[in-house]
C-alpha cells in the first residue's frame, strides 16, 4: 500500500542554493538523499507503466512514467522542503500545480537538446545510474553554448533549474565491459508557481526540442 511507504525527509539550505541559482541559473544538489533513499523511492515505481516517448523528434525515444497525486514521488516532490525551494527561488507565495514523473533511459537512449515550453522550476533528482563514467548518460546544461555544463548524476543527487530558459539533454547511455546493461532512472517536478504558466494550454505536457511541443518531459 502507497499509504504505508514512508516518505525520504530531505534537508536543503535555502541560502546556499539561492546565492548559486542566481548567479549560474542553477543549483547541483549533491546527495539530496541518501544513495539508499532514492533506491527505496525506485522502488515505489515498479508497478507504474513505461511510456515510450521523444522530445520533437521522433527517431530519439525513451522510457517515461507519470505518477498520480498519491504516488510517493509526486507525495516526494510536493513535500514541504522542496516546495519551499520552488517558492524561494521563483519568489512567488503558492505552488498552483505540480506534475512528476520518471525519464527511463537504456542502451543507446538520450535525450536531446531542447527547452521546456511550461513550467516555473523543476528539480531533477537521479534515482539510478551506472557507476562507471564509462556508461555516460550525463545530464548536460546550457547545451551547445560555451558554457555547456556536463553532470553525472549519481543516486540522490538532485539538480534544480528553470528548464524553459537552460537548453539541455543527456548524452547516450553506453556499454561498458562491467556493465553491458546499464540502466538510468531520473524523478522530475515540475512546479508551477504563476497563473500564467498554470493557463498554459497543455500545462500537464511540455517539453520543447526543435518543432512542435510534444507530450513528455525534460
């Protein structure tokens, strides 16, 4: 039962991120939770469908899970110390909505360079990944720009971002001899704290590659 998982308890220092989001338009958020915690929220996943989909182009496709409003990533996402970061860094006084869900990335999946058409902020936080840098899968922003920024995420760490302002993507998962199989798991809120982005047609879709807006998340 959803009701009896308990739910990871995170600690953020608004200060810090606050002074680093202003001046780079982001904030790494090392060891959110702990390494166990993001397996054990994970694990709250299993029985929630994978969707396949893509960001504007139709030849790029990966793995996506939405969640309801009980799951314990929404109930993660729309705990008090995360929306209290959303708030601080937006400066607006409510969160109006707020949408999560899982990008799934095997094998050769990525995806590529675009920005979000919706949304005020989001936090992404890495639930899986391979322990190799061999692997790759990097989450990479301000994307083709001389100030591109490479990640690699390890389980619990977070990032918080406006995805409609930063273009990014991830670079392909790869083999490695030690691990053939890799896998990559992101969680994803998406908070919207203003009226206009709540009125936004499609304000449960959203993200932009090049074209159209298509269903999916960054």
């Amino acid at each position: 039962m959803q009701d009896a998982i308990t739910i990871p308890s995170v600690t953020v220092d608004l200060r810090q991120i606050l002074a680093t989001y202003e001046s780079d338009g982001y904030a790494y958020l090392p060891r959110l939770l702990t390494a166990n915690d993001a397996t054990r929220l994970l694990a709250t996943t299993t029985s929630v469908a994978i969707e396949r989909v893509n960001c504007g182009d139709d030849t790029i496709r990966f793995g996506e899970q939405n969640f309801a409003d009980d799951h314990p990533v929404a109930r993660f996402f729309a705990g008090e110390p995360l929306v209290r970061l959303a708030l601080s860094l937006t400066r607006d006084e409510r969160v109006r909505h707020l949408t999560c869900w899982t990008s799934v990335y095997r094998v050769g999946e990525f995806i590529n360079p675009h920005t979000d058409a919706i949304g005020d902020i989001q936090v992404l936080l890495c639930l899986k990944a391979p322990p190799a840098e061999a692997n790759a899968g990097h989450l990479i922003l301000r994307a083709d720009t001389s100030q591109q920024v490479s990640l690699a995420l390890r389980p619990g760490d977070a990032v918080v971002f406006d995805a409609t302002s930063i273009r990014h993507c991830t670079t392909p998962l790869t083999r490695s001899p030690e691990n053939p199989e890799p896998l990559r798991v992101v969680a994803v809120g998406r908070y919207f704290t203003t009226i206009a982005a709540i009125a936004a047609p499609n304000a449960d879709e959203g993200r932009q590659g090049p074209g159209t807006p298509v269903p999916g998340r960054a």
